[in-house]
C-alpha cells in the first residue's frame, strides 16, 4: 500500500477509488433479499511513519457506515488525529467518506478491504521535516490537508448487532501541492486499528 508505481496515495488513488464504486454499482445488480441497513462504529489506531517525517500518528474515527450491497457499504467518518515525533507534535480534525468491500464473508466472520479520501486541518503546520531537533524552516506542510486511507481486516460478529473489527492501514496526508511542491511534504505512515460496529436492525 501507498506504492509509487501504482500511486495510491495521491489524485489518481482518489480517481480509481471513484471509478471502482460508480463499477460496482453499474455491473452488478441489487440483490431483493439484501436488507440495507445502517451502522455506527468507533475504531482507534496506531499508524508508524516509514519515510521523513517519521511521525507516530494516533487516530480515533467514529462514523456511520450504509451497506447497499452485501458486500459493500458506503461510509463518513470524523476524524481526530495526534502526530508526535522529535519535530512534530500536532492534533488534526477531519473528515473521510470511504468505501468497504466484502471479499469473503461465511459464518460469523468477514473480511473487507477499504479506500478512503477526506481533508484535516491541524492546530499547527504538519507535516514539518528537518534533521534532529531542528526543523526545516524553509519546507515546512499546512495546517490543510488532504488524507487517504487504504485499509484491510476482519469484522467479527460478537453479538447479534455488534461486531468487532481488526485490520491494518496505510495512511497518507498532503496538501496536494496547493502552496506549491516546497510547502507539501508528506506523512505516510503503516500500522494498526481495532474497532466496535453496531449494526441496526430494520
């Protein structure tokens, strides 16, 4: 995830994410005996930056998810982020619409792949790059910026309306070069997040 030669974490990942969800409602039909419903849920994570800045996010979501297909659902999240690292140390607030597909599902157990893109706005410019203790004044990000989010994992049915969910995502925030190339340095960062979803019943 988050792959130059495919480039995920930029306009064109948006791009094919839009395309693969106007696909999945086009060619496929509705199934009558599918009942939609809707679902609330929470999840909490923990995302490692492997390339400068080396920032440790920390990111708690809570949204509302639609299932239209069986094995897909539409979803809004609100999103508070931290990110810490010997230069950094800012909160974001945002927000992401997303996609979940359903690959397998049997029994009490599902598994699901996710892309998502929204913007967050951060207390102080993020991300900032330098060396040591010392930021680079002259490359520094914004208080705006866009985000993705590539996600898989499982969905484990706990009780008959609440299901927990594991996974793991890769995360990337920018500001898409709206102050120009020197003012976007970007923060990807791989890691982990653990969630419940509380499904209401029709």
């Amino acid at each position: 995830m988050g792959l130059k030669p495919i480039q995920l974490s930029s306009a064109a990942g948006f791009a094919w994410g839009s395309i693969a969800i106007a696909a999945s409602l086009i060619f496929t039909k509705n199934d009558s005996s599918f009942q939609k419903r809707v679902s609330f849920y929470q999840e909490a994570g923990a995302a490692f930056g492997y390339k400068s800045p080396f920032s440790n996010s920390f990111q708690n979501d809570a949204g509302i998810m639609y299932a239209i297909r069986k094995w897909m659902a539409l979803g809004l999240t609100i999103n508070i982020l931290y990110f810490n690292d010997d230069i950094n140390n800012t909160w974001a607030f945002g927000f992401r619409p997303f996609i979940r597909w359903y690959p397998y599902q049997r029994n009490k157990i599902k598994l699901f792949f996710e892309y998502g893109a929204g913007c967050a706005y951060s207390i102080s410019r993020f991300p900032l790059t330098g060396t040591g203790w010392k930021a680079d004044t002259a490359r520094t990000g914004t208080r705006f910026n866009f985000s993705t989010k590539y996600s898989a994992g499982a969905e484990f049915q706990l009780r008959k309306s609440v299901l927990l969910q594991l996974g793991i995502r890769h995360f990337h925030l920018s500001n898409g070069n709206i102050k120009g190339i020197q003012r976007n340095p970007s923060y990807d960062g791989n890691g982990l997040f653990a969630g419940l979803i509380y499904a209401v019943r029709n």
